[in-house]
C-alpha cells in the first residue's frame, strides 16, 4: 500500500504577541507600527499570542476581540500560550490551540501607561545576543530581540529578523532585516551575500537591486544619508 501521509517532528519559529494591556485600540495600533517596519516578513505570518503578563497583572482581555486585530493586520493566530482556564476554553472554541510556554521569540509589548508611578530617571538597557549553529532552512522565520548571530547558511526563502546587528558567518541567501525597531546604527555582517532582501530600521534593498561586485562577497551593510550602503569586508591572509 502506497505511503497518503505520515507525521514527522519538526523545529520551526513562529513570531509571539506578548500582551500587557487590555487596551484594544493601543495593541491595535502598536502592533501596526511593529508590522509597518518589515511588511514583508509579518505578511501572512503565523502568530502565537501569549497571555501570562497580562494575566499577571489581573487584566480582563476580550480574546475574540484580540484575533480579530491580528487577523486584520494579516498574520494568522495559530495558537494560545499563558492563558487561564476561560481563556483556553474561549481560545478553542475559536479553533486555536493551547500551547505550552516554551515557544520562543517576541513580536511586541503593548505597555498600559501608569499616571501614578513617576517615570525612572535612568534604565540600563542589557542587548542580548542570540547565536543559531544549525542551518535556517527555506520558509523559517528567525527573530531577535538583541543580535542576531549565525554561524550556518541561511537558505534562499528564510528570513531573519533582529533588533540588533545581524552576522551570518557564512551564506546569506534569504531575507535579512537589521534594526527593525528603527535603529538606524544597526549593521549586517555576512561571509557570502546573495540575498534575496537586505533591510537596516525599514530602508531595504531586493537582490535585483544589489551590484553584481557585491554579490559572493563578505560584506557588512550599514546606513548612511538615508541609503543602504554595502561595503567590502577586507580579509587578511
């Protein structure tokens, strides 16, 4: 009998929502401004919600609501993870799945401002660094908080994501978005450029539009006036 179908395990990364407001219009609008700095990559993207800060903190959200907001800004609810016993039953009953809290990543935070508590004079803010050793696969999705450090080939059709730098340490064949909460000082460091987008803080550049005397190189790429620039990487031997 010939082989209908067979289930296999599988690693991939799926964008989370982390919730910490039950302010509809500003997660609305939060989430928005997240997408509006790489359209490309949120378009049509799976999408965890997680639901343990906002529990933490006692507020009541309206899930049906909540889908309905990311299903219009195109992603695509496809799990519920942090969430109590109503909002489970509430979140299958939507024909979304519970998931346990080990699901990696964070899209945004959509903060509920505090009137009462006077705002901190200084923060020390800690980039952490994420470092990925296996090769990114056609159709994953990578995202980073800090930087983004891989020591493998990513294939034409990944696409990665950081707030911070990224450096690829060796073919960088998919999509690469830098600074993707507008940090115009963030760079892109790889071994071999081949591309199919390059993007630092919304400024991006398709392959067809990357000079041939680039492409096969190490480069690192960086803003400047408005503008990608790609510059040579020299290497000595």
């Amino acid at each position: 009998m010939p082989l209908i179908l067979e289930f296999k395990s599988s690693t991939f990364s799926v964008p989370v929502l982390v919730l910490s407001s039950d302010d509809l219009p500003v997660i609305e609008q939060r989430l928005q401004d997240k997408i509006n700095l790489a359209p490309e990559f949120f378009k049509n993207s799976p999408l965890v919600l997680d639901l343990h800060e906002i529990n933490k903190q006692g507020y009541n959200i309206d899930l049906v609501a909540v889908t309905e907001i990311i299903r219009k800004a195109g992603m695509f609810p496809i799990g519920v993870r942090g969430g109590n016993a109503q909002q489970n039953k509430q979140a299958l009953e939507l024909l979304i799945p519970i998931y346990s809290n080990h699901i990696g990543g964070v899209l945004a935070e959509a903060q509920k401002p505090k009137a009462t508590e006077p705002e901190p004079k200084a923060e020390l803010d800690f980039v952490t660094s994420t470092l990925i050793t296996q090769p990114i696969r056609s159709g994953q999705r990578i995202y980073a908080t800090g930087d983004l450090v891989i020591t493998a080939q990513v294939s034409a059709g990944a696409e990665i994501m950081a707030e911070g730098n990224i450096h690829v340490y060796n073919s960088l064949r998919g999509r690469a978005l830098a600074g993707v909460q507008g940090n115009t000082e963030a760079r892109i460091f790889c071994f071999d450029l081949q591309a199919e987008l390059i993007s630092i803080a919304g400024i991006y550049k398709v392959s067809e539009d990357l000079d041939e005397t680039s492409r096969g190189k190490p480069v690192q790429i960086y803003l400047q006036d408005q503008a990608l620039i790609i510059k040579d990487i020299v290497q000595h031997h």
